[in-house]
C-alpha cells in the first residue's frame, strides 16, 4: 500500500471513528488503525504526523466502551513503538490518563495495554521523571501490592523500567515497594511473576535506599536462599543477584548465609546447572564467600569442618 494511500485510510478511519453513530463502524475503524500500525514504523509516523490523530485517540481511549478504549490505546502503544514518538506521546495529559487506568483497573486488557504503554514511553529516559513527577510510581506499587490482577506481569515490567531513575528508585522505596515485591516473591500465585519482583528488586538494590531496605528485611537472606531452592530460573537469578549486592554491603549477610546449612551446596548446584547468568552470579558467590574471613563462621556451619 502506497504512503498516499495509507494516509487515505487513516484520515478515512479517523473520521468514522470519530463520527460514527454505529459502534461496529466505529470498532471496524480503530481496528484498521490497529492493523496498519502493528508492524509498519512508516504508518505510525503517518498515523502520528496526520492533524489530530493524537488528541482523537486520546479522547476515544477515555471511552466508555471497554473495546474502544483499548482498541485507542493499543494503537497509541503501536506508535510509542517508534523511538522518535515517545517524547512526543508522554504529554502530561495522557500519563494523567493511564495513571486513572492503573488506578482503577475496572478493565483487565485496559490495564494491560496501559501498563504496556507506560513501560514503552518509560523506555525513553527523558520520560521517566515525567512519570515519577505525575505519580505513577506510586500509583503501580499500590496495584502490586494489592490483590492479584491479570495485569500484574505488566505492571512490574512497567515499574522494573521506572526504577532505572534514581529518582523514581527513590519514590518506590519510600512508597513500600521493597515489602509488596517481597510479597510478591513470597507469593504462590506464580513463579514468573517472582521472577520480575526479584529483577525489580534487584534493580532498587543498585541504589542505596534499595538496598538499604533490603538489609532492613527480616529474614532477607534466608528468603532470598528459599528463592535459590525453586524450580524458576529467573527467580533464582534475581536472588543471587541480590545475595551479591548484600555481600558487597554487610559482612552481616554473609554471616547470615553461612549460618545456613544448605547454602553453599545450593550455590555450588546453581553454578554448574544453571543458566548461564545464574552460573555467573554463582561463581562470584561462591568467590566471595571463600574471600570471607571463615574462620568466625566454622563454628556456625559445620560444613567447613570438612574443607
């Protein structure tokens, strides 16, 4: 399809939607808009460059209409898929907007398109303040830490995007998001979902109010090696991640880890049968802990008594 003919059909979509006083004409529309946006960076440039485009899709995704809304805001999320639209699609208004869809979550496809679009326009660094300044951090750290929704895979994609900011890092620590992603972890609702709380986690860590927080956990260490005792991969390299930040921090950590007596068996299993990020972290456990002053954990775990 020419570009003189895409931009026929999008004005001509545009229009229906807008207009239309039939709801399958206007579905009809928007689900063009969707199709020709999907997979072409050309279209949504044509899309995004056509007068009006963005405020109709705006104002069509505060609709009513369960699949209205999400059909406008998956087209905004097709456009976001373009580097050079992020900044321009992250105006106050609209991130006002998905912040009232994560609020509520009345819609479990609404709340995953929105959450979807956060973490796309997120990945502009230039967005991430506007996001951390508009509230969405905590506005995504009270829906994990609320009950189990259909969204919450995206939500901790979107927060684990956010948090890359030290400011926002900052905002999610003093909103509590330490303890809900814990939760989370804790949980048995599903061990993918443990696996991005640890990545979250793992990304506040990198600064100090993170990691802090982690060290303040009851029980850190021990959760963290439960973690190493699953069957996700993921979680279990999100928790060694962890274990080697706290290392770094507290000799308390250690001591706490050495105390245990299955965690250097453990450590010495994942760093020949894991993944291989898992095998990395593993092995610079497994360094760290023998760079350790043993001698005052002996006592503590009879295993050295054997090395």
């Amino acid at each position: 399809m020419s570009s003189a003919r895409v931009r026929e059909v999008i004005r001509q979509c545009l229009s229906e939607a807008q207009s239309s006083d039939f709801h399958e004409a206007e579905q009809k529309a928007l689900q063009t808009l969707v199709s020709i946006t999907k997979v072409s960076p050309l279209n949504r440039n044509l899309l995004a460059l056509t007068e009006g485009a963005i405020p109709a899709l705006l104002t069509l995704s505060k609709s009513s209409s369960d699949i209205i809304q999400i059909l406008s805001l998956s087209i905004l999320f097709n456009l976001s898929l373009n580097p050079d639209l992020k900044q321009s699609l992250a105006d106050i208004e609209t991130i006002h907007h998905l912040n009232s869809i994560i609020a509520t979550l009345n819609s479990e496809e609404s709340g995953r398109v929105a959450s979807s679009l956060v973490c796309s326009l997120a990945m502009l660094d230039k967005n991430k303040a506007k996001f951390g300044v508009a509230g969405t951090i905590q506005l995504l750290v009270k829906a994990i830490a609320g009950p189990r929704c259909p969204a919450a895979h995206h939500l901790l994609s979107s927060l684990a995007e956010l948090v890359r900011f030290h400011g926002n890092c900052t905002l999610a620590v003093r909103e509590g998001a330490v303890q809900a992603l814990i939760q989370v972890v804790e949980s048995t609702d599903g061990e993918d979902l443990a696996g991005t709380s640890l990545l979250v986690l793992a990304l506040l860590a990198r600064f100090d109010e993170g990691l802090n927080a982690l060290r303040k956990t009851d029980q850190i260490v021990s959760k963290m090696v439960d973690v190493l005792k699953g069957r996700c991969m993921l979680s279990k390299e999100g928790a060694a991640e962890i274990l080697l930040l706290l290392f770094e921090e507290s000799e308390g950590c250690v001591r706490d880890a050495l105390r245990l007596p299955d965690f250097s068996t453990l450590i010495a299993d994942i760093s020949v049968r894991g993944s291989a990020r898992a095998r990395e972290k593993a092995a610079l456990l497994l360094k760290k802990i023998m760079d350790a002053d043993l001698d005052s954990y002996v006592d503590a775990n009879p295993m050295f008594s054997q090395w």
